[in-house]
C-alpha cells in the first residue's frame, strides 16, 4: 500500500484507525492486501489499493478464501469456512461465514488452500433463499440470526446449523435478504 490511500479512503493507513485496529501500526506493507479483489467496504470514498478503481462507502467486499480440495462452487452459493478453509454452506455446526459466491471455481485436482474463492459479504446485505416449513424466515424475524441449512438457504432455526448473519428482510421476488460480517 506504499504511496496508495487505504482500502477505508484515508490517506494512508498509517492515518486510519481501522487500518491500524486491523495491521497495526508498524511499517506499510508493500503490497495490496492478500486476497482481496476490487471491491470493498469503505467508510470513505477512495482508490482501491489493488486495482485502484474508485470505492465509495458502503460498496460491497469482496474477499478471496482459501478453498478446501474437490470442492465446486457457484455464484451466489453459501461459503462458509471449516478448519480455515472455504466450504459450500451446508447444514453443520461450527462453520463460520465467508459470505456468497462471486464466481464460479472448480477446486478439483488442487490441494487444499492452492485456490481461492471471492465471496461477497459486507455492505447492505447478500440475497439466499428461503427455506421451507418451519424453517422458513419470517417478516417478523427482521435483524434476528439466521442459519446455513445448505448452499442456496438460509433457515431461521439454529439447531445443528451455523449462523450465517442477520435477516434484513425479503427481496421482491421473495429470497432472503443477509447482512454477513465474517468474525
């Protein structure tokens, strides 16, 4: 990031302080950010460190996560993380939220870690659909968790899933809308 603005807009990151909360405040490293691409969540307008096209608060991020072996991911699909790497979402305990799918990767033949996945998290919401029956989002759920029951879905029970972020209502054509701040 040396001579670059901060990916939050400020002059430096030596001049931010989430910057500093998030890398301290030792020397710039040289480089753009590890794994992250085009857009993130920036609290002011500024130039992308890693490609340096304009950011405005409140765009999306867009991170890259290691991917675990043999693993096909699609756009819009549930990634979540288990043991550090990049999983499709499905229904287990314990997994952590990486955000929804950018593009399509296909991880099969790599090794664990060698590729990795651009999920979208951050900003105003991703959308997921709903599930069904007694596990559906309801209106009345607004900003209460919600959890991974697979790679497309989200279900307002927690029992024997992960949580995947906050309900913030419904799309127009009905898909469940999620604020996702991976820990």
């Amino acid at each position: 990031m040396k001579g670059q603005t901060c990916i939050h807009g400020m002059p430096s990151p030596k001049s931010c302080v989430t910057c500093m909360e998030d890398y301290g405040v030792g020397p710039e490293p040289e480089a753009a950010l590890p794994g992250f691409v085009h857009r993130f969540e920036a609290l002011y307008a500024g130039l992308c460190p890693g490609c340096d096209k304009r950011i405005e608060p409140g765009d999306t991020i867009v991170k890259g996560f290691p991917a675990k072996a043999g693993v096909t991911f699609a756009p819009g699909e549930i990634v979540m993380l288990r043991s550090g790497y990049a999983i499709r979402g499905a229904t287990a305990t314990g997994d952590t939220p990486a955000g929804v799918c950018e593009t399509k990767l296909d991880t099969t033949g790599a090794a664990d870690g060698d590729l990795k996945v651009g999920a979208e998290y951050g900003g105003y919401y991703v959308e997921v659909d709903n599930s069904t029956g007694a596990d559906a989002v309801l209106a009345t759920d607004d900003n209460q968790p919600v959890y991974t029951l697979d790679a497309n879905a989200v279900s307002r029970i927690s029992t024997g899933k992960s949580k995947l972020g906050l309900f913030k209502g419904f799309s127009a054509s009905g898909r469940v809308r999620v604020y996702i701040q991976p820990n």
